[in-house]
C-alpha cells in the first residue's frame, strides 16, 4: 500500500505537492495519464534506465526521450538537443515532462521543464535511492558547468513525486551506496535516530529489505519536506542539507564526475566533520561513528591524495554558497544536528585540515 507524504509550499502561488511512496511504476503512469489526459506527455528518461522500464510505456500516451546516461548528460547540450526535440515534437505550454530515472534525469529534465516556454509542469519519478530520499524533493533543478556543478539552474517544483521503491531491485551495485550517502547524511544532519537505525540495520538495508528501504525513504522525504517548507530559495536553514557538500562537490569537478555524487559527499562529510571538530565543535568520536557508518555502507571516506587540499580548496570557490571571499559550510554540532553558515576563509579551512 502506498503512503503521502504533502509538501506544503503556499506563497504567492500554491506550490504544493504528495509525494506518494510505494506505488508501482505503471500505477503512476496510469495515474499521470489520467491527471493530464488533454496534455501531450513526454517521458525524458536515460538509457540505463529506458533499457529496464521502457517495456511499459505506453508509446501511444507518452513520448520517449532518452540521452545518454550518466553525469556528463547534465550539461547545456543535452538541455539543448531536449529543447529541440520538444519543440519539433510540437510540445506546447501544455504539455508535461515525466523525468524519469535519477538524480541527474530529474535535474536535467527538470531544468527543461523550468525554462520551457517560460516553464510547463514536469512530475519526478525517481529510480535511483539518492533520488528517491533527496533530488526528487524540492524542486532544485539544474545543469553543470565547465566551472562547477549545478551552476545554471532554478528553483522549479514538480506537480507530484510517485516513488516505486520496487526500481531500486535492478539499480547497480555501486549506486546504492550514491543514496547510502544522502541517507546517512540526513541522520548525521537532523535525525539521531534514524542514524542509529543505519547502524543497528546495515546488514538488512544493504540487502534492499523492502520494508526497512521504504521505512527510510518515507523518513527521508519528511525530514526534505520539512525543511523545504521553511526555507524553499535556500537563504537559510535549507542550507543544512549541503552538509558534505562543499568539499563533495569540489572532488566530483575535480574528478571530472568519475567520482559519484554519494561518494564524493561521503568523502567530503568525513572532511567536513573534521572541519567542525577542529573549530571545536564535535569531539572525535562523531568522526569515527560518521566514518564506520559510512564505511559500513561501502562508501570511501578519504580523499583520493591525486587532488591536493591547495586544489580542492580552490575548487570549493566556484560553490554557489561563496560570500565575500569566505566559504561557507555547515558544520556538525553533534550527530543529529547542525549549523549552517559557518563562514570560513580558505586559509583557515587548509590550516584546520592538514592537521
Ligand atoms: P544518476 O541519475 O546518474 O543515476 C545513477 C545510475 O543509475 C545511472 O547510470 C542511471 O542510468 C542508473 N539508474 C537509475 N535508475 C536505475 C534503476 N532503477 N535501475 C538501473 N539503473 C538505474 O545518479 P544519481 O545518483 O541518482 O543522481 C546524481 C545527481 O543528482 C547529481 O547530478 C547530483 O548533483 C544530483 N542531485 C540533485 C539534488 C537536488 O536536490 N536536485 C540532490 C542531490 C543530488
Ligand atoms: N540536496 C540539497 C537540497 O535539496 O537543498
């Protein structure tokens, strides 16, 4: 049986939206195409994923376009041969976009969908855990730049999130760890208990135990839910979920994205929360429960030593959190809790690091 949970976003429009978990691929698309029955429907999904699901589409009630799969999708062309596509396809101020697939499907497709004559509605279903518990939620759409991650993008909210957490059964191997990563974050973040139900749970949750995988992601999706509805334009408390973020994104530009985005944050929370105890924040036993935790879950927590920390400070300026010259991080007060807006110039986070 499915569950919802509601995203209440009342400004000047209602932007509200159910996020509804556990239903199944085809009763969401029965229900999109029930929802939007006069709108012409296009499906952007990526190739891994058409491979698994485009058996079920239904071709006569959507139209099916792919790009290749994988980060580097994420970029201006790719938005570019979508807007093409859309345009000689007559879409139209109608029409509605079904980004399916994961993080990277939902920005990209969601980005189109902002910008598309001035913006048409667009629905999230996401296929990948990292999108399930995180990029689906909250309307944060985008592309990369050459010069960083996420550069050009928008605040856009989808109309509604359908979650199957059945797709997550043919996700590869090293994409579950991706999500782990959010997972652990948000625990780390706001939620001791959901942190000590990681790691009471581990063996159970590496083994994609529906029942423990669906407790998660519907935790997840309240935990995004609640600070999305204080803080939408991230001018504050949203802030709170880059946590990992500033040095994570750093590794994956310099990488040139070889590195996954869960990977890369794992890596950047262990240095992040090394960051926070030596500004006298945690005490070291945080960074070894952070650590095993994310180690339990088979995501690295050590910074390949190919980048030096010169490299990856410099690559921390072209985050969008940048202000006046200082970067700004949220740091751990505690597992559980933490504080965003912690404004740190580069030379005190490399003095604080090489220790
Ligand atoms: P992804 O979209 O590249 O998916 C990972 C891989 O899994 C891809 O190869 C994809 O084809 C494949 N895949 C997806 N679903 C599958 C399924 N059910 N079965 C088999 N294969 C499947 O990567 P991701 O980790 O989901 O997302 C990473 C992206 O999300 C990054 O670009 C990151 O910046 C973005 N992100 C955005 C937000 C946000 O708030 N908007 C938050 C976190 C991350
Ligand atoms: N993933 C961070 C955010 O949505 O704000």
């Amino acid at each position: 049986m499915s569950s919802t949970v509601r995203v209440h976003l009342k400004g000047v429009v209602d932007n509200s939206y159910d996020i509804v978990i556990g239903t199944s691929l085809r009763q969401a698309l029965r229900d999109i195409a029930n929802d939007f029955r006069d709108a012409s429907k296009f499906i952007i999904t990526d190739s891994n994923v058409k491979s698994h699901y485009g058996g079920i589409f239904n071709n006569k009630l959507f139209r099916i376009l792919t790009v290749p799969a994988g980060e580097r999708s994420k970029d201006r062309k790719t938005k570019e041969y979508l807007e093409d596509r859309l345009l000689s396809l007559r879409a139209d101020r109608n029409s509605l976009i079904i980004a399916l697939g994961g993080g990277v499907i939902g920005d990209l497709a969601g980005f189109v969908a902002a910008t598309f004559m001035r913006g048409i509605p667009y629905i999230q279903i996401p296929t990948t855990l990292l999108a399930q518990v995180d990029s689906s939620i909250g309307g944060k759409v985008a592309i990369n730049h050459p010069l960083g991650k996420n550069l050009i993008g928008a605040f856009y909210q989808p109309k509604k999130v359908y979650i199957d957490t059945g797709t997550l059964k043919t996700l590869p191997e090293k994409e579950f760890p991706n999500g782990m990563a959010e997972v652990i974050k948000y625990g780390a973040i706001l939620d001791i208990q959901l942190f000590n139900f990681l790691e009471k749970n581990h063996k159970q949750i590496l083994k994609r135990d529906r029942s423990s995988l669906t407790r998660i992601i519907k935790r997840c999706c309240q935990l995004k839910k609640m600070i999305v509805h204080q803080d939408e334009r991230e001018t504050g408390l949203r802030r709170i979920l880059n946590f990992g973020h500033t040095v994570g994104h750093a590794i994956e530009a310099l990488s040139n994205y070889r590195i996954g985005h869960g990977e890369a944050i794992a890596m950047g929370m262990v240095a992040e929360a090394k960051l926070s105890y030596a500004l006298g924040m945690i005490n070291y036993d945080d960074i070894t429960r952070l650590s095993r935790l994310l180690q339990a879950y088979g995501l690295p927590i050590t910074i390949p030593s190919r980048f030096t920390l010169k490299q990856l400070l410099r690559a921390t300026l072209h985050d969008k959190k940048i202000k006046q010259g200082t970067v700004q991080y949220t740091l751990l007060e505690k597992i559980g809790k933490a504080k965003v807006g912690v404004q740190l110039t580069l030379k005190e986070v490399e003095q604080h690091l090489n220790r």
